[in-house]
C-alpha cells in the first residue's frame, strides 16, 4: 500500500506539471521573489491571490512583463509600470489579447473613460485585464518651446561663427 502510495504521488507530481498549460496564470507567490527587477520583468504579486502575468510596452517609465493579481485594472497596470511619459498618448491606449483558439483581438482603450468612468455608458467601460494581455501606449516625440529655442540658438549660433569666419578669410 505504500508502495502504491508513493507512486500515485509521483504520478500526479509529474502529470501536473505536464497537464499545466497556461503560464500566465499562478497562485500565490514565492515570498523570496517580491518585486524582483530584472531585466523588465516585475513582480507585483500578492501571495495569497492568483497571479496574472501581462506585459505593458510603450510610452511608460518602466515597459516590460508584470506579474500581477488577477483583480488588477488598467489604472493599476499603468502605475506599477511608472506611468505613462509625457510623449504618450493615451486617448489610443490597446489591449491585445489571444483568445482560447490563439486568435488575437485588439481592444481600444481610451484613458479619459477610464479617468472620468462616472460619466460614461456601461457600454464603453475599460475591459478587465486578463493572463497574457499586452497593453500598449503609444506615443511619440514631443518638441516644447524650450527644444525649439536650443535648435533656434544652435543655428544662430553656427551662422554667427561661419560669418566670423567669412569675414576672417575675406580680410
């Protein structure tokens, strides 16, 4: 019998491991790993909850792969990430997500339904992140009125030099 025992445990060790598919998904959390940072990959798990794991790339201070409870928002996505820069755009905020047959959908987030819910329909409410969901912000460069004046000061500053020079040559 305990023969019998020790090989039923053996088996279901073995089977569980095989059967497991979906890795985006845990249960609790080594206690020795909290908020590990290394090579994007950040652990923001509660150890007596499920763990999802999403990533978020874009226009956000810290982009890479999160381990995150399950009842995790955008909002709190976007805050353990640093939040976004100020290049982003975050009236174009998507969601990619891969469904059951590997197919994947792409859901339109807008920060200002997220930000001002109250006064939105049911309808357009942010989705709930799920396991293996990519969030991306999009962004691009911005110029403000102090880049513009060091490009302005920049050329100026060549022009003067290269008519010192001409003048220099000239004489």
């Amino acid at each position: 019998m305990k023969y019998f025992k020790r090989v039923l445990f053996i088996f279901l060790i073995i089977s569980s491991s095989i059967f497991s598919q979906n890795e985006d998904l845990q249960i609790g959390t080594s206690l020795s790993q909290l908020r590990q940072n290394q090579g994007a990959y950040y652990d923001y798990s509660d150890p007596e909850a499920v763990n999802i794991k999403v990533s978020i790339w874009g226009f956000v201070k810290y982009p890479g792969r999160y381990v995150v409870p399950y009842y995790t928002n955008v909002n709190d996505l976007l805050s353990f990430s640093g939040g976004p820069t100020q290049d982003s755009n975050m009236d174009e905020m998507k969601i990619i997500r891969t469904t059951v047959d590997s197919s994947q959908i792409v859901i339109e987030v807008n920060y200002k339904d997220i930000f001002w819910m109250e006064n939105i329909k049911e309808v357009n409410k942010s989705p709930k992140i799920l396991a293996g969901d990519v969030l991306i912000v999009p962004g691009e460069p911005r110029l403000f009125f102090r880049d513009y004046l060091s490009i302005g000061l920049s050329i100026f500053s060549v022009l003067i030099s290269l008519s010192i020079l001409i003048l220099n040559i000239v004489k």
